[in-house]
C-alpha cells in the first residue's frame, strides 16, 4: 500500500516539474513525463500489489516482474532469509529443491526495528496454513482409511 501512494506521489511530482520547467525543451519533457507514468505505473499496479495470495489449491507469489502458482504439494516450506540489499525477506521453499523470493513479505532490520515482527508473523501464518492443508490431504487420502 506504501508503494501505491509512493508511485502516485512521486510521478505526479515528476510529471508536474518537468511539465512546468520554462527552460526545458518539448522532447524533454515528454521523455521524462513517459518515464515517469511508466515509473508510477510500475510502482502502483506492480511493486504495490506485490504478495502471496492463497487458495484452496495453492499459492499465487506476485512479485514486481513476474507473477508464479504453486500448489501445495509442490511446496517444501516457508522462511524468510537475506535477499540482496534486504536483511529479511520471505521465501518459499519448493520440493523440487528451488526457492523463490517474495517481494511482498519483508521485514526491516531487526537492529533498527527489534520488535518489528510483522515478517516472521506472515511467514508463520503461511507456515501453519501449509500444514493445515498437509494434514488435512494425508488424512483424507486412501491410504489412511484404510484400517488394519
């Protein structure tokens, strides 16, 4: 949500100063007005709605430049871990052995901000749906009814 008002703001500035600029030339200012809607575009519709979002069958991970599913055999776990400049970030652990980094799930500096725990409740609570879903699949399976 920060990231949808960033994208708003900071394009309605960059359009409004290059559109007013006297000593700017035409081709200049509609270079700069494109790249910033483009900027702003980028930052609302995909940097801001960046998440995961689960379902019955699985989960969707949006990230800024690609969107993937995964259901829910698929997936080994949830953690999060260091992603280039960012000291906590989420990601799902797959069985096949890859792991993808989600965009939407990250959690300040635990120097800066120690009682900040809002990441690690997130991926806690995609934690527990993981297994909820594990359990309830292996005891409605075939082989479990089967009594001995």
């Amino acid at each position: 949500m920060v990231l949808m008002f960033m994208g708003i703001g900071s394009t309605a500035a960059f359009v409004t100063l290059m559109t007013v600029a006297p000593d700017v030339s035409l081709i200049v200012r509609v270079l700069t007005d494109s790249f910033g809607l483009i900027w702003g575009y980028f930052l609302v519709f995909r940097a801001g709605r960046a998440g995961v979002f689960t379902s019955a069958e699985g989960i969707r991970v949006v990230n800024p430049f690609r969107t993937r599913r995964f259901f829910w055999e698929d997936i080994a776990g949830f953690d999060l871990g260091r992603w280039t400049l960012f000291p906590r970030t989420g990601y799902v652990y797959l069985r096949a052995g890859s792991r993808l980094h989600i965009f939407g799930i990250e959690g300040l500096d635990p120097r800066a901000r120690p009682r900040n725990r809002r990441a690690e409740a997130l991926i806690g609570e995609l934690t527990a749906l993981l297994g909820n879903v594990q359990r309830s699949r292996t005891e409605s399976s075939p082989a479990s009814q089967i009594s001995g």
